[in-house]
C-alpha cells in the first residue's frame, strides 16, 4: 500500500470530494478518482458512500475505520523520517498524550528542564481520555502516556506521579448548592451529571457511592475533556463531575466547584512501551521526569 495514496485518501475526506481534493493536490480529478477506486479494490471494501450528488461526500464505516488507521499510518511515516534526518542525537520531538490533570504541572516542569538542556527538543501534547491515550502508546503515536489510575499497565513501564486529583462536582455559581462546603454520598445520586467517559469506564465512584453501582447515579450526559462540558453546566444543562481546577472557576466566571465528601482523589502515572527503545529524546525527558518526580515526593 503506498504511502502516498493514504495522503490522497486523506486529503479526500478532508477537502469532503474529489474535485476538491484534487485541486489541493495539484492533480487530475480522474487520476485521484482512479487511485481511490484502486484502494478500495485492493482492501475490498467500500470507502465511501456513492450517489450523493452535490452534498460533501461521505465515509461508510469501514471507510471511517480506515481513515483513522490512515491517519496513524501517515503520522508515524512522518515521524520516522524526521527521526532519521535528525541532525543531532538531542533534536526531535517528543509526543505526550495525557489526560487533562493538575498533575500535568509536573508534566510540565520535566519538559522545561529537559529544554533548558536540550534546546532542539520540543514537545508535541495530545490531550485525550485514557483509553485513548493507551491507544496511542500502543501504536507508537506517543512516546508517553499520563493515565488516569486504575489502567492495565502490564505492557508498559510507569512512574506514579505524585499528588492526584479530587474529584467534585462543577456547577453554576448561582446554583443553591454552592452555599454547601462539599457534595455528600447522599446528595450526589439527585443530580443530574454530566460524567467523563473514563471515569464510567474505570468505575471511579464504585468505592465511593453508598450503592457502588453506576445505576445509582444519573448520568444525563458524557464528555470527553472539559471545557466544552463546562458551557453546558454554565448554561444550566446540569452539573460536571470533575477533577478541581481544570476550568476557571473564579467569582464571575459562572461556575463553582464543590469537592465530594468523604474525599475521593484520583492517581495517575506516566507510562511508556516496555518492549520498544526510547528515542534519544525521549530518554533525556524520562531522565528529567523523574528527577521531578523524585523531588516532589
């Protein structure tokens, strides 16, 4: 499969038809038209849906499954040539996905350390639910992954980070709950939630709730990262649960946050392949993360 063809592909879905992706591409329509055709022979499915003649054309789920992995494909054919043309052994790029944390601070300070000594290293962040970002370390499209505890870590080598999230609810500055210092094990299940996928997938209130099942909460909506999530709360749609301090909670923002009692925090660690070497400066990162780590606890 040619790389280049996954770029015409790409530019396809993209530009939303062939005319236009075409254009883009500097090429003529019924080349691209050929190579999409070809494609599709060659993988034996149907990329993309016929027959809708002056509406943006559009994927079948086996063409949005491809994409995706097209996608990943291009990156890492990119990344690895700017590996091999690097000019010095510290110069590069070194990719992070992480789930939005008040941990990412010391995410943070280890990238600053690491280019204080290593100018020519930059960082790339990808900001994503956990399972994604597993996702994303197992494909080689992060050389780092800060997960959300507890994660299946067995593929991988870790560090904890020290500190970790409290968990509360966000909700409207005016709301009456927000005369209240904390949200109890009894109030949480009357309000309607709006929850962060992974934490319904790591059952992060199993051990909290009076119940321990998800059915006892009511969960009215989910989200992925938070800021978006947080103008529905501001809006009134209903309350976030949350970590603190991720969105501007000051007076006049219209937003409040209320920490859950008893306590209930959340860990995560950093996480890279333990059967794949570290690029060079990967490894000068790892090297700084945890010197950070080391100082903090």
């Amino acid at each position: 499969m040619n790389i280049n063809v996954l770029r015409h592909f790409i530019a396809v879905v993209q530009e939303q038809g062939i005319s236009a992706a075409a254009d883009v591409l500097q090429m003529s329509q019924p080349a691209l038209s050929r190579q999409i055709r070809e494609l599709e022979e060659d993988l034996g499915v149907t990329l993309f849906a016929r027959g809708n003649r002056g509406r943006a054309i559009e994927l079948t789920p086996e063409g949005v499954t491809f994409y995706r992995r097209a996608r990943e494909i291009v990156e890492l054919a990119d990344r690895a040539r700017a590996e091999v043309h690097r000019r010095a052994p510290l110069e590069g790029v070194v990719h992070i996905a992480a789930a939005q944390s008040n941990v990412m601070t010391l995410v943070g300070r280890a990238a600053t350390r690491t280019r204080i000594a290593h100018p020519n290293i930059t960082f790339a962040l990808h900001d994503d639910h956990t399972p994604n970002n597993v996702e994303r370390l197992n494909n080689g499209l992060a050389d780092f992954a800060v997960l959300v505890q507890p994660t299946d870590l067995s593929r991988f080598d870790y560090a904890a980070l020290p500190g970790g999230d409290h968990l509360g609810i966000l909700m409207r500055e005016d709301d009456p709950l927000a005369q209240s210092a904390a949200i109890t094990q009894k109030v949480l299940p009357t309000l309607p939630l709006i929850v962060a996928r992974g934490s319904i997938e790591r059952r992060d209130l199993s051990g909290w709730l009076i119940g321990g099942s998800r059915q006892d909460i009511n969960i009215i909506g989910t989200m992925n990262l938070l800021y978006n999530a947080a103008c529905f709360v501001r809006e009134g749609y209903g309350y976030a649960l949350t970590p603190e301090g991720l969105v501007d909670e000051e007076p006049g923002s219209g937003l409040t946050f209320r920490p859950l009692d008893p306590p209930l925090q959340l860990h995560l660690c950093v996480a890279w392949r333990n059967d794949r070497d570290l690029s060079a400066p990967a490894r000068a990162f790892l090297h700084e993360m945890r010197a950070v780590i080391a100082a903090a606890e």
